[in-house]
C-alpha cells in the first residue's frame, strides 16, 4: 500500500515553511507538523529588518504568517503535533507523534534549535522588549545604546565585537575568569575599547516594566550583587538542536546537529533536514528557507527517482 503522505516535514519555522511551499508547488501530498504555532524561534524577535524583500523590516509573526499562508495555498496541510519517533516501513518513512502516525515516503526534518535560556526572572518577560538571544537579527536597533553580552564562547564573543559597530558600550558578562571561545575573538575581544569584560558574574535578575531596564548581577569571587543599567541584553550560551527523537537513526555531530550533504541529505535515503537543526547553516530567517527549498528541490528529485 502507498504510503498516506509523500512528505512530511517536521517544524514549521523558516525553513519547514519554506520546503513547504516548494513541496506544495510540486503537487506533493505533504504535511507539516508542529508542536507550537508557527514561526519558530524567530517569534522570539520583535522585528526583522534584514530579511530580503522587505526594506521597511516587517514583524516576525506577520513573516512567517505569509510563509504559512503561501503552504497552505500550494495545498501543504497542516498539523499540531509533537514528533516521538521515526523509522523505516517499507521503502519509506513511518513518523510517530502524539496525536497521530504519518506514514511517507520522505522526510523533512526542520525541527529547529533551542536558544539556551539563563532561566531568571524576568527573562521570559523582556523577551523581544531588549533581552535578545540574536545580535545578529536585533544587533541594530541598539544604535549608540548601551548593552551587554551573556556568555563567554565563540558566539558571545563574535556577537560582542559585532554589537561594537552599533552600541556605545558593551558589556560581556561571563560566569568564570577565563573564555571558552577561541584566542583570536579573546584578543579581539579584549583589544576593543568599546567592551569592557565582566569577569565571574552572574545574571541574577532582568528588571523593567515595558522594556529592559537594568539587570542585576552577581559577582562570583566577591559575592556581591550589583546593578547594571541596559538598553538592551543579548544572552549567548549555546543552543540545542532539537534532535533527541533522531538519536540512534541518523548521524548527528558533537553538537547534536545533523549531519547533512549540501542537498541537505542526512545519512538515510529518504531523510532530508533543513535550518537550524542542521550543521549547515547560519542561524538566520533567509538561510534557513533557502536550506528549506534546497531540501524540497532534493526530495523531489529522489521522489522522482522512486517513481
Ligand atoms: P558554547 O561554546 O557552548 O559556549 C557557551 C558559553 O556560555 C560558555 O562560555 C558557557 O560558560 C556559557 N554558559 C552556558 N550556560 C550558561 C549559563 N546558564 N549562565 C551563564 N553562562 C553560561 O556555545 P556557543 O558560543 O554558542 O558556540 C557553540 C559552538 O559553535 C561552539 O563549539 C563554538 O566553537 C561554535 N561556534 C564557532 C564560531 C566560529 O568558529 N566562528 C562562532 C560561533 C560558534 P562556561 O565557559 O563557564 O561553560
């Protein structure tokens, strides 16, 4: 019997949405499954101005509202569910959630990663209102304003001396007395004059009414608490692919992130992966959909070739 689907994608960020205008525009039978609305962690952003098309920026929400509307016209269906588990039947896929089962013959895995959260009060609150997990996204709206940095990897560090071409000031706020990220960003990093490194502090609490106020913080070696007022706060200690349902079916790298081809194959015939979840591309709304279509241009070829 033929399976019920002929694409399935999982995760209706950027690059979920995007496969599935291509997939809908092919006349495959295909399904989009998410756990939550729409959109993705860019949600987390209050506006997107370097996103292609649109010079005046538009809202994150309204973006991804028109991707999911472009789907739905090219026939994507759309479901909410949480994905458990997949694996082979037959010469396809069977994709197990917790409402449902879809069997199909490919997958589109773009299931997205997770911004680590520093888990205080306040965060979840200020969210898009000056607290930023993307210096990359939101890095200029904080024209001469003051900021500060969360973090002390790779990303903290790139996203400190990125923020110095707009902020006035930048504060880089790590836990311990020594970087994680590599030599170069730390003599970059420390050779600028605009950053000033907050050595064993912790953030303690975000503060503000409509918009970020301040912070406090907690310094480690002396034990004492501190405020520190800021325009805006971008926190930087890693991110999670939400992977944990593939472990043991497809390879993944250290960082949890699958392994894909530059046609955004993964290790099984029939598994394709998109977006963030990914170890192929940048973390942005316009890489992420072009991941997306490049992973519908793939899976149409290898459905052909089944054909
Ligand atoms: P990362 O290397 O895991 O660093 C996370 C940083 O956040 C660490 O300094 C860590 O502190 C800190 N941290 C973690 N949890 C925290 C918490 N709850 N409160 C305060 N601080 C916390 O993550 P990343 O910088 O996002 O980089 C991820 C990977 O991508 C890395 O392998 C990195 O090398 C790579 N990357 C490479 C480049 C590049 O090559 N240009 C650019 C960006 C990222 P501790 O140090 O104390 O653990």
């Amino acid at each position: 019997m033929e399976p019920k689907y002929e694409i399935v994608i999982i995760g209706a960020g950027p690059a979920g949405l995007a496969a599935a205008i291509y997939a809908g525009r092919a006349r495959r039978k295909t399904v989009v499954l998410e756990k939550g609305i729409p959109g993705g962690q860019i949600l987390l952003t209050d506006w997107i101005e370097n996103y292609p098309g649109f010079p005046d920026g538009i809202a994150p929400f309204e973006l991804m509202e028109k991707f999911r509307q472009q789907a739905e016209k090219f026939g994507a269906e759309f479901k909410r569910d949480e994905v458990k588990s997949i694996s082979r039947a037959g010469r396809g896929w069977k994709v197990k959630g917790h409402e449902d089962e879809y069997d199909t013959k490919a997958v589109i895995i773009a299931a997205g990663s997770i911004y680590r959260h520093l888990g205080v009060k306040g965060e979840v609150e200020l969210t898009g209102k000056g607290v930023s997990y993307c210096a990359t996204c939101d890095g200029a709206f904080f024209k001469d304003k003051v900021v500060g940095v969360v973090g002390g990897g790779d990303n903290a560090l790139e996203e400190a001396l990125f923020l110095t071409k707009f902020a006035q000031k930048v504060y880089l706020i790590h836990r311990r007395n020594k970087f994680r990220g590599i030599k170069i960003l730390q003599e970059r990093v420390l050779a600028n004059s605009k950053i000033e490194v907050l050595w064993n502090s912790v953030v303690k609490e975000i503060v503000g009414q409509k918009r970020l106020e301040k912070i406090i913080l907690y310094n480690r070696q002396n034990q004492l608490e501190s405020e520190l007022r800021l325009d805006g706060l971008f926190i930087s200690i890693g991110m999670d692919p939400n992977t944990e349902f593939l472990r043991g079916i497809l390879e993944l790298n250290e960082y949890g992130e699958i392994k894909v081809s530059f046609q955004m194959q993964t290790s099984q015939p029939g598994l394709f992966a998109a977006g963030d979840v990914t170890d192929a591309c940048p973390k942005q709304v316009a890489t992420a959909s072009g991941s997306g279509v490049a992973a519908a241009l793939a899976v149409e070829e290898y459905l052909s070739r089944l054909e």
